[in-house]
C-alpha cells in the first residue's frame, strides 16, 4: 500500500510530465514537497500513445542492429516548445544522441514522386511542381476543387479565429450553432465541388482518425484554434508538426527522462476503482490499494470510463467520458530495398521518366489514408540509408473497423500492401513480392486494452457548447472534482508563465496589417505529446497550490508586444471583429462566371509574360508564399472587377488603437463577403462546367463545348504554367515551400 501525498494514475506524457513537475519543484523547494507515486497499467513500459518497439534486422555485412520505430504518436515539431525543450535538455545532457532528432522532410527531400487519391481520382506529381507552390496540391488539380479547397480555408479561418480557446462556449454565436452540426454536414452543406471536399475531408480525418460524420464542426475548428489554426495543423512539411521523430523512440526518451524517481513508478497497476472520502482518496488496483491527498487522472477521458468512480463523476465528466476514441491501425511495412524511389532513375537513361516516390501518400475513403518512407537514416545533413527500409500507413475510421474484422495470419498484410501497390502502381508493394520481408502494426481500437483507440478522444455536438440550455460539459474542463484532478492532451492548457499569447482567441496584427496575427497558445497543440506535456505541468501546479505547497502563479510580462496596447485598451471591442459569413450564399449567373474567369485567366496570361533575360540574371526563384499571394489576390480582383464583390477597406498607415480596430472590423466584414460571394461563383461555376458530358462515341465528330468549359480547360494550363515559373528575385537564397492560404490572407499581404 502506497500512502503519499499525489497519486499520477497513467505513465503517458502527461502522467510522467506531471511527475516531473512535481519532482522538479520538490528539489528546488525542499521544504515544499509533495510525496507521489505513478501508477501504469501496463507491466513494464510508459507513454501511454507514444508506444515504441524495437525491429531487429541486418546490414549489409551481416551484422545484426536493432531500431525503434512507432505503434503510436511519433512526431513532433520545432515550435511545440515544451517536448522540443525536453529533446534538446535530453540531448545536452546526454540522455540521447544527437543524431537520434530525425528531420523526417530533409530525409526524404531527394526524391520527389507523391501520390494524392482526390474524389477517386489518383494524382501522381512532382511534389516540386505543386500546384502554385502548395505542398500536397497536385499540379493538375482542376480550377474548380482549387477554388473550393481555397474557400473552406477561408470558412476555416474566419470560424477558427473567432473561437474561445479557453472556453469555447463563450465564443460568438455564429460560431457555436456550428456545434449542432457533423463536419460531414457543414463540408456537404457548402455544396461546392467533390474535390474540393475530398481534400477537405481526408484532412480532418487524418488530424482526427474518425469519419467527419463522427465529430462535431465546432469540435474540429476549435481543435484548430488550439494549434495555430488549420494550415499549421494539416503541414506535413518544413516547419509542421510532423517534421521530426526520434530514431531512439519515444520510449526511450520518456524513460531517460524519469530515471530519478523511477522508484515511485508502480507498473502493472490496473486502476479498477477511486474513492473520494473526507480523508482523502483510496485507490484500488489490480495489485493493491493506494490512499493519496489529492489524486491526478492523466489518461484519455474515454480510458476514465473504465474506472469505477465512488461518488459518481457529476453528469458533465461522464458526458465527457463517454465520448469516442479515433480508430486507428498503424502499420510498419519492412522491404528487402526502398523499391519506391526507383533511385538508379537518377542516373540510367533508360529509367528516365520512373517516378522517385517519397513515400508519401494521401487519400481520401481509402484503405490507408496515409503513407510515409519510414526508413531509418544516418546522421544529418546526408541521412544516408541504413539499409533497413520501410513504409509507415495509417488506417483510420471505417476502414480500421473493416480492417479488425478481416481473419487469418496475414489478413494486415494483405490490406496493406495491397492498398500501397494500388497507391504507387506497383507490384513490388505487395506482400507476395520477393521484397516484402513483414509488416508490424498495432491497432488503436475500443478494443485495445487501457487505451481505447486512438489518437484521441473526439467530442461530437454538444460538449463544448451545451445542448437545449444546458451548460456545456467542457465548463468542468481544468476543474477538479473534489480531490481528483483530470489532465490529458484533450485538456492541454499551459501554465499562466508559459503564455505568450495574451487573449484566449486569435488577435490580429493590428500595427503591422501586412502579417498574420497571433493564434491563442493557451490550450496550444490539444492532442499533440506537447499538450500532453503541458496539461501535465499545469495539473501538477494546479495541485501543488491546493496542497499549499506552492503560490498561485500569475502571468507577470509574458504579453507580445503589439498586442499590449490592445488588449490594455481595447479588449471588449474584440468580438466586433468576429463577423459570420451569410448564410445563403448568391447565384452567379453564367455571364458573370464566364467575366471572372475572363478577367482571371487574362491575369494568368500576363502574369506568365516573364522577361527571362532578366530574372536568369537576376536568379529568381519558386517563392511559393510571394506566389501565392499573388493569385489569391488576382481571383480577388477578378470578382470586384466584375461587380461581385467590393473592394476592401484601405488599410490606414496610422491613427493608433481606434483607427485600427474601426479597419480590423471593417476588414472582417469585408472578408465575411468574400467568403459568401466565392462560394456562390464557386458552385455556380462548377454546376456550369460539369453539365457539360462529352460524346462516348469515338466516331462522332468532336462535341463543341461551351464556354465555361473552354475557359476552365484554359485556366487550368495557365495555372499548371504560372506554378512552375520563377516567380520572385530571389538571389542566393532557396526556395521556399508553400502552404494553403485564404483568400483574405494575398489581400491582406498586399495592404489592399
């Protein structure tokens, strides 16, 4: 029987964070401490959804080598700063190797194939010749699920900036009734073309690992708002989320990091009941009976459900306890050589035009939704092979589920390669191939014991806002219950000297309105290991001031600069800014679309009128960022020139705090509009263009088509030539990489 004053049940990031709080502030303040002890069901490992394991294999002289790869989480990136802060001190102090931070996109950079499944249809590209420098948006994209997937970013953006991180019920109206919606029904509800809402839905369920009809529209923007906004969350590239791991494992780094007080973690402790009583909390396991003062729950609310709770949890936590977990099937193909890359390609003539494929695949009600090259590499900047290769896939959702159903040895195996095959067009995929050596995977399921699915737990309509007058479920969110504290990545919220962000939502530049503004960081990187890490920390302060151990702690300097003066003066005026789009968006008759599509592939043509003596001089560059700018605000132009849309609000060059918030909400509006009249021309356009169905007779002379689909095809190769020039003097400096924008965001840029 343990007696102490915290008891940590759960040994994942955010139960061994709260630990090492906790250990840290008993050795900085003797005299404070409080006494704990983890409890981890599983018998002799940590993390929880980070689950690493080793694959032994051989190199090429035979000798035998071990790697740690991922069943769970594995990515991190450069600005989660709280687990990046922990790899760089394991690093300095020795606990990992320097070279076991992997930049997954540096890895895989030489090698340029990709694979995108878009409505059905198979794009393979040059991940190089993206479609206006976009990463993942292939280059024959049509003009029309181009112009869709640009307006659900801009709903995206202008819904996700209005939310309330920290309580998400007290955000804007417009906002929360979309709370009594799926996400399938607000992306179908916008009717805009399939494309279009292909790539809108593959993106949340991969971010998610359920089907879009499973989760809340809220839900999913606020889980965006949490993590600087959908385009950050959706970067598998340079500067993402996912652009490293570690070659050691996850694993291993958490079990470097509690080696102090490894002594006070209890493995194979199954927590069957809790007991809240006058004099404390009782604990009972698999193995025995703990008591503790104050107890902190750090698992996945739907892992809570397991547990026998003595009071009854109030109605708001068994609401939320009872929510889903993703489904998820993580796969790890191993390959006798890195067939995909079609590396003598490079060198043999005869090979010239092979696709190099990175590994990277995306697609959309597919029976893997995700592809990466998962080989392990030597040390930076070659990260030269290993000759151990292999292909990460995810199954997710549905198809995880008739995956769990499929029966015999080799029933994974099968599903995989041969979606992979399918994928990349290629037999050497498949798990009969004379490459194929095996395949680990590991399923994140309600079945899973302790851990009922993953990533993680998803709140569909009504949680985070409430249902029919009630008070929503998530006001219990960072409260305790009684003795018993709940922490999770669901729940992340940093400690208040942590914030730099210094409002609850997104605030705009409003001294410099050429930048982006400033996403909330006070619930940053919900269902990441990073909040994990700091939903652990503030738990474990939360609980050192109720045991009187520690003081309240408050914000102290911690604002950004250009927002200080707002929010000193400004702050009630914020929800000014937050204007919803119309419901009801125009029809555009075909006349107007054929005038925009006009003006717009005009601005293409000149656009495309380089003088090449002078940027091979000059050595310009792709600037993907410059690039895109550029045609967001040229189809801008395209509808105020031709009367459906007004110009936006000029931007002022001075005035002070009123002038500015009188522009910000001026351009909110203005921005509201855009979205409105780009979805009507949108769908208007795209009903005109797919009326036309070209003759199936081979002997008829060829069909005429009308003029939408004549400009459409137009577009098209305008757009196809625009994305592979030069675009910007760019001197010495390389090429940058490109992510979706709004459409209000190229006008902003330019100062309109």
């Amino acid at each position: 029987m343990t007696d102490v004053d915290v008891l940590i049940v759960g040994g994942g990031w955010t139960g061994t964070s709260a630990a090492m709080a906790l250990h840290t502030h008993a050795q900085a303040n003797p005299g404070e401490a409080a006494t704990f002890a983890l409890l981890e069901g599983h018998p002799d490992r940590l993390g929880g959804r980070a689950f690493s394991f080793p694959h032994t294999w051989k190199d090429a002289d035979g000798n035998e080598r071990t790697t740690h790869f991922e069943h769970g989480a594995q990515y991190i990136g450069q600005d989660q700063e709280a687990i990046w802060g922990l790899v760089q001190e394991a690093i300095a102090q020795g606990l990992i190797e320097k070279d076991a931070l992997v930049d997954g996109f540096a890895a895989r950079f030489p090698y340029k194939a990709q694979v995108m499944v878009v409505a059905g249809q198979r794009y393979q590209y040059d991940r190089d010749r993206c479609l206006f420098g976009i990463g993942g948006v292939p280059p024959d994209l049509d003009l029309w699920d181009l112009l869709g997937s640009l307006v659900f970013i801009q709903a995206v953006e202008i819904y996700e900036q209005a939310i309330n991180v920290l309580e998400p019920w007290k955000s804007p109206k417009f906002v929360t009734d979309l709370d009594a919606l799926t996400m399938d029904q607000w992306i179908d509800g916008f009717q805009l073309p399939p494309g279009a809402a292909s790539l809108m839905k593959v993106s949340v369920e991969a971010v998610l690992s359920v089907q879009t009809d499973e989760v809340s529209a809220f839900y999913f923007l606020w889980y965006c708002a949490c993590n600087g906004g959908f385009l950050n969350e959706v970067n598998d590239e340079q500067g993402g989320p996912q652009q490293y791991y570690l070659s050691c494992g996850m694993d291993g780094l958490i079990d470097a990091l509690v080696a102090p007080f490894r002594d006070q973690i209890h493995f194979g402790e199954v927590v069957e009941s809790v007991t809240q009583t006058p004099d404390g909390v009782t604990v009972k396991t698999s193995q025995g009976t703990h008591t503790a003062k104050k107890v902190i729950f750090a698992t996945s609310p739907a892992s809570a459900k397991k547990v026998a709770f003595e009071p009854a949890l109030p109605e708001a936590w068994q609401k939320i306890t009872d929510q889903l977990m993703g489904t998820t099937t993580k796969s790890v193909i191993y390959y006798r050589t890195p067939w995909w890359r079609n590396a003598e390609a490079q060198t043999d003539p005869a090979k010239e035009g092979v696709p190099q494929y990175t590994g990277y695949c995306g697609a959309n009600d597919y029976p893997v939704i995700w592809v990466m090259d998962y080989s392990p590499v030597g040390p930076a900047p070659d990260y030269a092979d290993q000759g151990c290769y292999a292909l990460m896939t995810f199954t997710i959702g549905d198809e995880a589920k008739k995956l769990a159903e499929e029966s015999g040895p080799d029933a994974v195996a099968k599903w995989v390669t041969t979606a992979v095959a399918d994928l990349m067009n290629d037999s050497r995929a498949l798990w009969t191939s004379d490459q194929y050596l095996g395949v680990d995977s590991f399923e994140w399921s309600a079945s899973t014991p302790l851990i009922p699915g993953g990533p993680n737990t998803v709140f569909k309509p009504g949680i985070l806002t409430g249902e029919s007058g009630a008070p929503a479920p998530a006001e219990s969110f960072d409260q305790p219950v009684g003795d018993l504290h709940f922490a999770c990545s669901e729940l992340a919220r940093k400690r208040l000297s942590e914030r730099k962000s210094p409002f609850p939502s997104y605030l705009p530049n409003w001294k410099d309105f050429s930048g982006p503004g400033i996403y909330s960081d006070w619930r940053e990187d919900v269902g990441y290991m990073d909040g994990a890490i700091t939903c652990g920390r503030f738990v474990a302060e939360q609980v050192l001031v109720a045991l009187g151990k520690a003081k309240e702690a408050s914000a102290g300097e911690r604002i950004v600069g250009w927002a200080e003066e707002l929010v000193a003066k400004a702050e009630a005026e914020i929800e000014n800014w937050l204007v919803g789009p119309a419901e009801k968006p125009p029809v555009v008759d075909e006349a107007q679309v054929l005038a925009v599509l006009s003006t717009f592939c005009q601005s293409l043509y000149d656009g495309s009128a380089l003088d090449i003596p002078k940027w091979r001089a000059e050595r310009w560059q792709n600037d993907a960022a410059a690039l895109q700018n550029w045609v967001t605000e040229t189809l801008v132009d395209a509808l105020v020139q031709n009367g459906l849309l007004p110009q936006p609000p000029a931007t002022p060059s001075s005035g002070g705090v009123a002038t500015a918030i009188a522009y910000l909400e001026e351009m909110a509006k203005w921005a509201s509009e855009l979205l409105t009249v780009a979805t009507g021309f949108t769908r208007s356009g795209y009903q005109l263009y797919s009326a036309f169905e070209p003759s199936r007779d081979p002997y008829t002379k060829p069909q005429a088509v009308s003029d939408v689909v004549q400009m459409t095809r137009l577009a098209n190769a305008l757009m196809q030539l625009k994305s592979v020039e030069p675009y910007h003097p760019g001197g010495d400096a390389g090429p940058t990489r490109g992510r979706f924008m709004s459409l209000s965001r190229g006008v902003k840029a330019r100062g309109a």
